[in-house]
C-alpha cells in the first residue's frame, strides 16, 4: 500500500474498510479514481463501492439480498435505487435512497455501512 492509499484507509471497531485505488480520471470540477473499490461491513451487512467510467454503485449485501445504489460519475443526478428486479426508485438525496435500501433488504438504513468513498453520493 503506498502513503497516500494509507491516507484513505480509515478503520474504526465497528466498521472495516478495504481500499485499492486503480487509474485517476479527472472532470471539470472534481477528480475521481477510476476502477476503485471501497468496502464495510457491520451490523450483518456487507457494503462495496467501486466507480466506473459511467457510475459510482454502492452494493449492499445482507443474506442472499443484494441493493445498489447509483450514481452518474458528474455526481449531480439524481441517486438510483436498484436491486435483482431492476431500478426500483430515483431520489435528489443519499438518506432516502439509503432508507429504501435498508428497507428492501430489511434493516435499519442506521445499520447500512457506507464506505467512506461512497459518503459524498447524491445531489
């Protein structure tokens, strides 16, 4: 791991995070890391965050249920709610795609672990 990875690298008792840092793209007002994976996990639930070229998609596993929540790379459209049946909603903010998501998969949008890299999603 090199000392900036390090620097994005925040372990707390309650959550584990995991970061691998792959190809920096930049935008006209910010830059993101291309091919990133962020992970956490706590209370049962496991949470992956990774970007594309086209979207940033934070997973949430819980069982053998599975939501994503989505966003556009530019970081200003609305955020989507997805799970195995498709898109099931579009919100302006994070708490609300999060409290959907929580609701699909059956627990407290409190338990849901957000990957540090995933925190700034929504309008």
């Amino acid at each position: 791991m090199t000392a900036r990875e390090a620097e994005l690298v925040t372990d707390t008792p309650s959550v584990t995070h995991q970061y691998e840092t792959g190809k920096v793209g930049c935008s006209e007002t910010n830059v993101f890391v291309m091919g990133t994976e962020d992970t956490a996990s706590a209370n049962g639930v496991a949470a992956t965050y990774h970007e594309s070229e086209n979207e940033r998609v934070l997973t949430f596993r819980t069982g053998d249920r599975q939501v994503a929540v989505a966003q556009n790379t530019d970081g200003y459209a609305m955020v989507k709610v997805r799970d195995e049946r498709g898109e099931r909603e579009r919100y302006y903010g994070f708490d609300m795609a999060l409290d959907h998501a929580g609701e699909l998969l059956g627990v407290s949008p409190h338990d849901l672990p957000v990957p540090e890299a995933a925190a700034d999603m929504g309008m």
